[in-house]
C-alpha cells in the first residue's frame, strides 16, 4: 500500500487507470491498522490502494473526512464511487468497488 503526499496527488489521481482504494487513517488508530491488513489481501486483486495521512489536511478537508479509517473508492475513470467510514469487512470493501455483487 503506497502513501499518497499531498503534493503527489494530484499526479497519482490523473495515472489512475484501473478501481482504486485509497484510505484515509491516522496511527493512533486500531481500527485504521486492522483496516490496512485487511486492504493488503487486496493485493492480487486487480485494483490500486494508497493510503493518506491524517497529516494531510487539505485532503482530509477536500473529501471532507470526519471520522478515521475512511475508504474512498474511485472507477477506472477516476470517478468517485462510494465513502466508507469505519471499519469494514472485505466482502463490504469489493462489493463498494464492483469486485464482487
């Protein structure tokens, strides 16, 4: 899982050609560790996952992020599909990004 910096952004938004996953976390938070080990199964699945900081607040206040983990999923047309807060089981995660229906 790749962290995203604010100034990357952008760049890494307009390269995104397949789904992606990007979680929004903050290390004092359990439920943000749990949720990475469960988005790093994701791994043979053909998708993208990064990964912000709560460090990066000018993203946190575009997608407007209030709670912690929380997954945004994007299209290979870089069209946002679905805001998951919280924690999430994997099933929920592929069914908010058509991996599964």
């Amino acid at each position: 899982m790749k962290i995203i910096k604010e100034d990357k952004y952008n760049h890494i938004i307009a390269e995104i050609d397949k789904p992606t996953l990007i979680l929004f976390t903050t290390t004092r938070c359990t439920f943000c560790r749990t949720m990475e080990k469960i988005l790093k199964e994701f791994k043979s699945e053909k998708i993208l996952i990064f990964k912000i900081t709560s460090e990066s607040e000018s993203l946190i206040k575009k997608y407007n992020i209030r709670a912690f983990p929380t997954i945004l999923t994007f299209d290979k047309n870089k069209k946002p599909i679905e805001k998951l807060v919280g924690l999430k089981s994997k099933i929920v995660v592929k069914e908010s990004i058509g991996l599964i229906s």
